[in-house]
C-alpha cells in the first residue's frame, strides 16, 4: 500500500491517504496571519504501530516548508514530539 499526503482547504487539515483512497489519519490546522496552528492529529486505529503518524507530520511540514510563508505552531502533542525528534524541521517553529 502507497501512502500521500494532501492538504485539504476545505476541511482544514492534512490527510493521510492509500493509494486506493483510503483514508488513514488526518492532522487538523488553523492559520492566523503567518502561522499555522497543527492542533490536533489522528490515525486509523487499525493503522497503528506502523509509523503513519510520523510520515504524515513530516508529509504536512514540507508542504508547509515548500508553501513558504508560515511559520508552525505544534499545539498537538503528536506533532510536538515529532519536531523535538526531528531538529531539522525546528526553522518552521
């Protein structure tokens, strides 16, 4: 199974999604002028233990990164604990 990544507008969030459409975990956000706000994020419980979280985080930062612009604000404690073991995403914080 293939996974991507996409952001969503609509919805305001990050989806983690299988090559067949299946949706796996989502990271919710919010921007207030320069920052984006990650506040929450979540994966299929029949999907865990498998580091799908993480490749979401990491999936979400470098489209931030590749936005320019934005600066991120880890309120979840998921994607705060990816950043303290990931230091070369600490220029978005």
């Amino acid at each position: 199974m293939k996974l991507g990544v996409r952001r969503n507008d609509s919805e305001r969030r990050y989806e983690l999604v299988s090559d067949e459409g299946e949706l796996i975990g989502l990271i919710d956000y919010r921007v207030t002028d320069s920052v984006i706000d990650l506040f929450h994020a979540e994966t299929n419980p029949a999907h865990g233990g498998k580091g799908y979280g993480s490749q979401m985080v990491e999936g979400a930062l470098d489209d931030i990164r590749a936005r320019g612009g934005l600066s991120v604000r880890a309120s979840c404690s998921f994607v705060a604990d990816f950043f303290d073991k990931h230091p070369e995403y600490a220029d978005l914080l």
